[in-house]
C-alpha cells in the first residue's frame, strides 16, 4: 500500500484546492522557508487522526483551517484527502478488497470533525484500525517532523517504548487486552452482583424456609382438621339418619293411634249422618206440608185476583177490537194504492226495454271499428319507436364522445395542475445542507472521542473504587472492634455498678438505715485505697467492717442499742492515728513483720487512726506456705492474712469465704476503677477508629460522586452519540430523499409531457366525430318529427273511436240501470201488497179471537173455586203442625250427637299435634342429614374410608373439640405465607440458576484471566523479539551512518511489558556516559539509525521525514542519503529539504511556493532551481 496523492483544501495555507501527487518512491519538496512545506507533514498526521492541537502547531483544532490573508477571506472547512493504491491488498480489515483506499478528513469553523474511507463516513478509531501496527499514526515513528528527531532522542524510557511496541506491532495486542481487561472488568462486576443477589437470596432463602415450614405444618394442621371435620359431619350423618328413622317409627305408632280414635269418631259420625237423614225427612216432611199450605194460599190469592184480571180485561179487550177494527181498514186502504203503481211500473218497464237493446246494437256497431284503427296506430307507434331509438343511439353516442371530450380536457386539466404542482415542488425543494451534515459528522466525532476519554477516567476511577471500599471496610471493622470493646467495658462497668449498688440497698438492713436516716452515710469501702490484690484480705479481716458507716460521732451508737438492726453493722467516727511505730513489731526471731495497714493508701488521718486500731496485729504474709511456718514468731493476739484472706495465729487457722454478696466488693471497686479508666483509653480510640472511618466514608462519598459525575457524563456523551448518530442518519436520509425525489419530479415531467400530447390527440379525434354526428342527429330528429306527426293524428282518431264507444257503452249501460231500477220497483211494490193483505188478514184475526175472549171472562165460576181452596188450606195447616213437633224431637238427638262427635275431635287434635311434631323432627333430621351429606359430596369425602376411621365409641364432642383445637391452632399460627412452598421451589431453582451463572462467570474470569496471560506472553514474546532485532539492526545502522561507534538499546526494568526503553550511543572515538551529551547532528543521526532500525524491522507503507537532515553536515547527509535510497526499494519516502545533497536523491521533486502571501501553491521544479534554492537556503 503506497500513498499516491494528497488533496488539501482549505488547510492552513493552502488555501485553494490542491492535489499534492506522489508518484515515486522517493519524493522532495522543496521550497523557501515559511512557503508551507510542513503543512504537508501536519496535514498528513492530521487526517491519520491527530487530535492534539500543539502537535499541529497550533492553539486550538479550528487553527488548521486556513485565517485568511491581506486579500482573502477566511475558510469555512478544512479538507485533506490521502489517496493509497492498495492493488496488492495490503490493507487490513474490510477496506483490503478495494484497489484504492482514500481516507478524508473535514474539519468547520464549528468544530465539526468528519473522517471518509472511500466517501462512507466514518470514525477516527476505523482509520487508526486500518494503520494500526504499521509505524503510521498520528504519533508514530513513520512521520518525523521538526524538532521530532530530537524528541525521541531524548524520549523518556517509557515513552520510547512506545515507538518499539508500534514497530512490533503489538497494538492489536493490546487492544486485545484492553477489551479483554473491560469484559473481565464487567464479568467481576457481574460476580459480584451475582453474589450480591445470592447473599439476599440465601437471606431470603432462610425466611421461606422458615415459611414453608410454618406453611407446611399449616397445610398438615388443616388437612387433619379436615380429616376431623369430615369424621365429625359423617358422625352427625350417621346420627341425624337414626334421628330420621327413630322419629319415623314414634309418628308412624302415633298414626296408628289416630286411625284408631278416628274409626271410633267416624262411628259416631255415621249414627250422627243417619240422624240427619232422618231430620233431613222430617224437615221434607214438613217443607212439603208448607208448601202444600203455600200452594193452597197461592191458589186462593191467584183466584181472587183472577176474578179482578177477569173484569180489568173485558174493558181492554172492548178497546183493542174498536183499534183493530180501524187498523183493517187502514192496510186494506194502502193494498188498493200498491196495485195501481204496479200497472203503472210495468207500462214504464217496457219502454226502457227498448232503449237497452238499441244502445246494444250501437254499441256492437262502434266496436267493429276500432281493431283497424289499433292496428294503424301500432304500425304509426312501431315506427315512431324506432326513429326514437335511433336518435337516442344517436345522442348517447354525441354524448361518449362529448365525455371524451371532457374527460381529455379534464385529464389535460389535472396534468398541466400536476405538471405545475411539481415544478412548484421541484422549485420549493430544498437542498440539503451537507457542511450541516459534515459538521454534525465532525461534532460526532468530537463527541465519540471525548466518550473515549470520560471512559478511560471512568475506568480509572471504577479502579480505585474496590480499593477505597476496602479502606472503608477496614475502618468501619476497626470501629465495630473498638465499639464492641467499649460495649464490653461499658456492660461490666454497669454490672459491677448495679451490684454494687444493689448490694448497698438490699437486705434486711436497708429498711432500718432508712428509718434511721442512716442510708446516706459513707460506707468504709468507699474510703479505702488498698494495693491490688490484697482487697481479699482485707474484706477477711475487716469482715462487716469493710461496709461500716461513718459517722461524725461515735455517741450515736448509743441510741441504737434499744433498737439494734436486724444484721450486721458496724459504725466508726475518724479518730486519732497513733505513732508509726504503734502498728509495728518483730517476730519471736527478730525478723521484722510487716503491718497489713501499709498496703493501705490513706490520705484521711482520722481513717487511718480506724483502721490502725482495727488491724493492730494484723501482718503480711506472701503465701499460705510462709505464714503457717512462721506463726510461732507471731506476737500474742497477732496473725498472719495471705491474699486469699486466710488468718493465721499461733494457734489457729481461719480459711476465708465469701458467704454473701457483700464480699468482695473493694474487689469489686477495684475493677470499676481499672475499667473506668480503660473505658476512657478505649473511647478515645473507638473515636480515632470512627474518625477515620469517617474519612474513609468521605473518601469514597468523594470518590462515588465522582464515579456519579463520570457515568453522567458518560451517559451524556452516548446521549449526545446517540443523538448525534441518529441526526446524521436523518439528514443522510434527507439528502438521500431530496435525490430521489428530485429524480422522481424529473420523470414524471417527461411522463406528464407524453400524457398531454396523447391526450391532446384523443380530444381533437373526439371533436371531429363529435360534430358528424351532430349532424346526423339531425336529420334522425326531422324523420322522427313527421312520423311523431303521423302517428298523432292515427292516436287521435284511435282515441275518438274509444271515447264515442265508451260513452255509447255508458247509455247502455244506463238503460239497463233504468230497466232493473223499473223491475225492482215492481216487485218491491207487489212485496207491498202482499204484506198490506197479510196484515189485513191478520188484523181480521186478532179481531175475532178478542171477540172469543171477551164472551169468555166471566166471574161465577172463579167464586166456587175460592171456597173449595179456602177448606184445603184449614186441613194443611194442621199436617204442618204435626210436622213440626217431629222435627224438634229428632233436632234434639242429633244436637246430643254432635256433642259427642265434637269431643271425639278435640281428643284427636293432640294426637294430630304429636305427629306433626314427629314430622318436622323427622324433617329436621333429614335436612340434618341432607347437609351434612352435602357437605361431605362438596369437598367429595370417601365416606366408607371415613366410616372405616370412625370408632363406635368416637363422640361428635370430642370431634368437634379436636376441630375447634385444630382451627385455634392453625389461627395460632399467625399469617401464613401459603405460597412460601412455592416461593422457595422458585427461589432454589432461581439459587440453582444463580450458583450455575457464579460457576460460569468464575470459569469466564478464569479463562478471560488466561487470555490475558497468554496475550501478555505472545506481547512479551514479540516485545522480546522485536526489542532484540531493533537493537541488532540499530548497532548494524549506527556505524553505518557514523562511519563507526557502537549503539545499542537497554531495557530499564526486568518485565518487558512494563520497562522502558534507553538507547546508548558512542560515535566513533567518543566514550559519553550518556546520549544527551552528544551534539545535536550526531543526536539527529541516532534517532535516524533507530527510526531506520525500526523501519528494517516492520516497514511502514510511507514515511515522512520533514527536515530530518538540517542539523547534518554533508559527509553525513551522504550516509544518510544511502540509507534512504537503500530503504526506498521496501517504503516510500517524502522528504522536506533544503540540502542539495538530499535533493540529490530524489526521484521527483515538488515546489512549494508562497507568491502570494499566506497562500501556498505547487509549481514544477527544475534540479538547476532546486539547486539555487538550497544554495540561497544554506547562505541564509
């Protein structure tokens, strides 16, 4: 891969568009001083990726764009595009298939920064990717600039370094191993919070168990209170069925009983029916009789009012025959006057006769005509038909073709208002602003760089945060150890206090102290300093003493003897001490005894006084051993105590025990005063513990809120990515659409074009037909006119014959009307006559029998009858009597017969009641047993394993208490968590899960752990090789460029991954310690021979070298002249000088020139100008 061109625009001082060809391997430029020769070198390092703006020379990234001069304006962006002919495919990554690679940076006054590889754009990291490990970059040893040479001379080891690593090209390697480093990084994390939820899930874990249990044993309790619930309902089943069926057989023997007591009553009732039937006899008997009298009154009522009908009725008849008499005559009268209408009606019914019969024949005659006169008129309507069909062929045919007419010109209409609308839209498309884009393009990258960084610091920080937590941990664990030893101290502190003080207040001497007032005294033991370890002894001798009160006057004890307390007490007042030597003695043998009170600290004379009197004769002694031996050198009355508090005289052993709670207490007091002051040494160092656990916590507040600040901003920067990302792919997607749819507005102009000449033929064909057919319609409307006017005239006389048909039809039709309105007449006449003879008749008759009637009524006999009546009705009357008395008798028994049957129903009423009641008792049981058989089929029990469990002697009391026990017992139980059960299967499997994810993530940091061990060993490996034929290579180039010496390379530390890299140079006849006592040619020639060394080892495709040779003199600049052109055969070499020697060498040579101040421009070089070039260069 070999650099062909490089096209500026807008970068620095060039201004203008410029294609800087580079069409050999070795290449000058050359050029007077200050003409922009270097800003070929920047722009070369600037659109590999340099983002550091003193390395460009400038202040700020926006300072490469070209300012303006004394006559131009300032640029807008800056352009540099390199141009590679990859044709041997030497390029890495998916650019390796393309002939020509050209990788393009843009830069706006905005800050926006794109790159391009081949037009796509693309990020800053892609270019480096495709360079990476070939000596090109922004920094790497493949482009030198000025002052360069002297820097990597004079490099730091750490920083050389980093020239040999891109000469070895290990950084891949360690790209590698910083991703591998980043998953291992998010795989800890992952472990941790891994670890973290398995530690609240065991916690959780814990709990549920602890629920399942309860839930299990609440699942246990209910299923026997089930069990015991459905003994206790079988039970009452069985129960309430024997309930059943006992009540059944007490109301079936209770209905025995009734039937029993109702056959009797229905005896009763029997005789009782059989007496009312017989008083039902008597009372016909007697009804018959009244009726009998009844009748017999009726007849002679109906006699006596029949004589009066009989004179009534004679004037009534004497009147109706005078009526009808005048009625007869009267019909008689009106059946002569029907008879003469009748003549009259038939004379007239004859004439109409005749009448009807000529309208007939008319009528025939008018008809024969009208089927010729039909027939014209349909031959007259066919032809009108079809002259009106052609002249609506006609018009539909004039109106398609005016509908063509309108249709084109509605289609030319809608075309040109298309064609208008989108040469409107065609107009109002706006382009898109691509500086926008390639600004937002440049922004993104801007934005993606500083993500790199804040992630860099973010991993850095992500770093210290276990190391600070640690730190935490640690002082928080000191402050929970110093607490808990405080905690410790302050609980016996308390203790021995509280027993203290319980012992000072408890017994039976406490109410006497306070009824004496006495409580409040000082007690000895608070008084009293003694040596530690001797406190036994001393509560040994003093014994009660040792809590004796003191009071200011002994006097007082006096008043207590008449109320002496109920326990031991002792009171003292502060008295005189006696002389030193008072106390003190010598044994039998002269060796001197040493007095127990010197172990005393005694500041109070008047305790000491006490105290010497209590313990006079009370000496020391080391051990139980000593004391015994020594007893018989013991003064009279003297003894010896040891620390346990044993006494020892001449003639007697007391072993000491504590036999209350009051022994040991200046023991006790002792120990308050050691933990007291160990309390306060141990405060002073949980506040040191808390103090620095404070700052440990601040430190890492400090430091989180900083890992805070740092992901905000790394999640503000992939926002603005992001946001970024997706406003290039908008405006990307616009400028696309505004292409396609400018394309799309194009073709459907010409396609608009082609449809308004189609149509336009289409109209002017259509008008054509248009008006041949006009003209035909009207010729076809004349033809239609003059048979329309024929076929009138025929409707017409059709039209007259009808009507004169039809109104002779209606004469006719009127006569015949007339003719039967004559015949009806007649007969309704005759109907008439009919009915005035019938009536006359029947008057005649109605006559005659009122005549009969009249000679009929007569009252004679009617008198005779009254009499015979009048006897009948005397001899009734005395039957009806006789009647009556009968009645009363049977009345009477039947009422004795009631009696007895009434009793006989109130005795069976109980007997009803007792069966009703074994009824609903039955009921009772049945519904009993129904329920409760119910409710066994509900929770669907197996009755005959249930009867199977249930004991002849099992009670439904006991039941029911074991259900009641039960239920109480299950309520003890509190809440249960019923889904703990489930709960736990969910979170063991979950455990599973989470310990299988632990055993992944462990075995994934072991192998991420592997990986970067094995990437460390092939980078230490090829570091190794590398660093060894560099450093072979760079003392084979030094002597070569030095006309002798010796150079090598040394590694400043044992780990080659870490170590840094020195170089040593010894020019020929020179013995320098170090290299920056060498000049600055021969510094310049070393740096060459290692750069050159490099280059042996790992060529680069291109190198730059920007006045490499200017500190050099000729001899020198020869050998480095060699050495180039020797090198040129495997890299390609574009070189800025001003030496004649190196322009020499060159195989082209480029001018750069500045005729116009503050812009660069190319022009063609000569060797006689170059040569003058650097003649005036090296005399300036």
């Amino acid at each position: 891969m070999r650099l062909s061109s490089i096209k500026l625009s807008g970068f620095k001082s060039f201004v203008d568009p410029t294609n800087f060809q580079v069409p050999g391997q070795l290449v000058g430029v050359v050029g007077p001083n200050g003409c922009g020769k270097s800003n070929i070198i920047d722009a070369v390092r600037w659109v590999l990726g340099e983002s550091k703006a003193s390395e460009l020379r400038g202040e700020s990234m926006q300072d490469v764009i070209f300012n303006g001069s004394t006559h131009r304006k300032p640029a807008g962006r800056a352009s540099v595009e390199l141009v590679f002919d990859n044709n041997e495919g030497k390029a890495s990554g998916q650019w390796g298939q393309y002939a020509e690679i050209a990788v393009k940076r843009t830069l706006t006054r905005d800050g926006t920064s794109t790159y391009y590889i081949n037009g796509q754009p693309v990020r800053r990291r892609d270019i480096q990717d495709i360079f990476l490990g070939t000596g090109l970059g922004p920094r790497a040893y493949a482009i030198i600039g000025q002052g360069m040479i002297s820097r990597i001379i004079e490099s730091r080891p750490e920083e050389l370094r980093v020239f040999l690593e891109e000469a070895a090209g290990v950084s891949k390697y360690k790209e590698r191993r910083r991703e591998t480093e980043n998953r291992l990084h998010d795989t800890r994390e992952n472990l941790l919070r891994v670890e973290d939820i398995l530690r609240e899930l065991n916690n959780n874990l814990e709990k549920l168990e602890g629920q399942a249990a309860v839930a299990t044993k609440f699942h246990q309790l209910q299923s026997d209170q089930d069990e015991k619930q459905k003994l206790l309902w079988l039970l009452r089943k069985t129960e309430a069925q024997n309930e059943q069926a006992r009540y059944f057989r007490e109301m079936e023997q209770a209905q025995n009983d009734l039937e029993e007591q109702t056959a009797k009553l229905r005896n009763v009732e029997l005789t009782l029916e059989q007496m009312r039937q017989a008083h039902f006899a008597v009372g016909d008997r007697l009804h018959q009789a009244q009726g009998h009298l009844y009748q017999t009154n009726s007849e002679i009522g109906s006699l006596e009012a029949q004589i009066k009908f009989v004179i009534e009725s004679r004037t009534r008849l004497q009147q109706q025959i005078g009526a009808l008499t005048a009625q007869r005559d009267q019909w008689a009268q009106q059946a002569e006057e029907y008879a003469g209408q009748v003549a009259e009606a038939e004379i007239n019914l004859e004439e109409l006769s005749a009448r009807v019969e000529e309208a007939r024949m008319l009528a025939e005659q008018k008809a024969e005509l009208l089927p010729v006169l039909e027939q014209e008129w349909r031959e007259a309507q066919t032809k009108s038909t079809e002259s009106r069909a052609r002249i609506m062929q006609a018009q539909q045919q004039l109106e398609l073709e005016s509908a063509h007419q309108r249709n084109a010109s509605n289609i030319l209409a809608g075309l040109a208002t298309r064609k208008e609308r989108l040469q409107q839209e065609k107009g109002g498309l706006a382009m898109p602003d691509s500086s926008h884009l390639a600004n937002l393009k440049m922004q993104l990258e801007e934005k993606q760089q500083s993500l790199e960084e804040q992630n860099m610091m973010l991993e850095e920080a992500m770093e210290q945060q276990p190391k600070l937590e640690e730190e935490r941990q640690a002082a928080q664990a000191a402050v929970q150890s110093e607490s808990a030893a405080t905690h410790q101290l302050e609980a016996r502190l308390n203790a021995l206090r509280q027993l203290q003080e319980r012992v000072q207040t408890e017994g039976k001497i406490t109410p006497w102290l306070q009824k004496h007032e006495l409580n409040e005294l000082p007690r000895l033991w608070q008084k009293l300093d003694i040596e530690e370890g001797w406190e036994t002894a001393l509560e040994a001798v003093l014994r009660e003493r040792t809590s004796a009160l003191q009071v200011s006057n002994i006097e007082w004890a006096k008043h207590f003897f008449s109320d002496a307390p109920p326990a031991k007490l002792a009171l003292f007042a502060p008295a005189v001490a006696a002389s030193a030597d008072a106390s003190a003695a010598s044994g039998a043998d002269g060796v001197p005894l040493r007095p127990f009170i010197d172990l005393l600290r005694l500041n109070d004379p008047g305790l000491r006084g006490v105290l010497q009197d209590w313990l006079h004769n009370v000496f020391l002694a080391d051990d139980n051993a000593s004391a015994f031996a020594a007893r018989g050198t013991l003064p009279a009355g003297a003894c010896f105590v040891t620390k346990q508090g044993h006494i020892i005289t001449q003639s007697s052993v007391r072993f000491y025990a504590a036999d209350d709670e009051q022994a040991g207490m200046l023991g006790r007091q002792h120990e308050i005063d050691n933990i007291t002051k160990q309390l306060r040494a141990q405060s002073m160092l949980a506040e040191e513990a808390r103090s620095r656990a404070v700052r440990a916590d601040a430190a890492l507040g400090n430091h989180s809120r900083l890992l805070t600040e740092l992901r905000a901003k790394v999640q503000s920067l992939t926002s603005s990515v992001h946001t970024l990302q997706l406003e290039v792919v908008k405006l990307s997607e616009i400028e696309a659409r505004f292409n396609q749819r400018s394309n799309q507005i194009e073709t459907d102009l010409a396609e608009i074009a082609a449809q308004e000449e189609e149509q336009m033929q289409v109209k002017l064909e259509s008008e054509e037909k248009f008006e041949q057919l006009d003209m035909e319609l009207g010729n076809l409307q004349g033809e239609h006119e003059d048979g329309q006017t024929a076929f009138m005239a025929k409707e017409q006389r059709l039209a007259d014959a009808r009507e004169a048909l039809r109104e002779l039809e209606r004469k006719a039709q009127e006569a015949e009307f007339a003719e039967k309105s004559g015949r009806s007449r007649i007969d309704e006449l005759r109907r008439s006559i009919a009915t005035a003879t019938a009536q006359v008749a029947q008057v005649g008759e109605s006559l005659q029998a009122g005549q009969l009637e009249l000679e009929g009524l007569e009252a004679g006999t009617a008198n005779e009858g009254l009499q015979d009546l009048l006897d009948r009705r005397t001899q009734q009357e005395r039957a009806l009597a006789d009647a009556r008395h009968e009645l009363d008798q049977i009345t009477q028994q039947l009422r004795q017969f009631e009696d007895a049957r009434m009793q006989g129903e109130r005795s069976l009423q109980p007997q009803r009641d007792k069966i009703t009641e074994m009824q609903l008792k039955e009921q009772a049981a049945r519904l009993n047993q129904e329920q409760f058989a119910q409710q066994l089929a509900e929770v669907q029990a197996d009755e005959a394993a249930l009867a199977e469990k249930l004991h002849p002697d099992m009670k439904a009391s006991y039941l029911q208490g074991e259900v009641t026990r039960l239920t109480n017992a299950i309520a003890a139980l509190g809440a249960v968590n019923l889904a703990a059960l489930d709960e736990l299967a969910t979170a063991s499997e979950r455990k599973n899960f989470l310990d299988s994810q632990n055993r992944d993530l462990t075995e994934a940091i072991a192998t991420l752990e592997d990986a970067i061990t094995k990437i460390d060993k092939e980078t230490r490996d090829l570091l190794q090789d590398t660093f060894d034929r560099v450093n072979q290579s760079f003392s084979e180039l030094f002597p070569i460029l030095f006309g002798g010496g010796q150079a090598k390379l040394i590694m400043t530390g044992e780990e080659i991954l870490d170590s840094g890299v020195q170089v040593m140079a010894q020019p020929p006849g020179k013995k320098n310690a170090t290299i920056h006592l060498l000049s600055g040619g021969e510094k310049a020639l070393t740096a060459t021979a290692l750069v050159f060394s490099m280059f042996r080892l790992n060529p680069a495709p291109f190198c730059l070298l920007d006045e490499v040779d200017a500190p050099l003199d000729d001899a020198n600049t020869e050998r480095f002249c060699r050495m180039v052109k020797r090198m040129s055969d495997q890299t390609q070499f574009l070189f800025i000088s001003h030496n004649k020697i190196a322009m020499e060498m060159a195989n082209q040579l480029i001018g750069v020139t500045m005729q116009e101040q503050g812009v660069s421009r190319i022009v063609a070089v000569d060797m006689e100008s170059a040569a003058s070039f650097a003649t005036e260069a090296q005399a300036a």
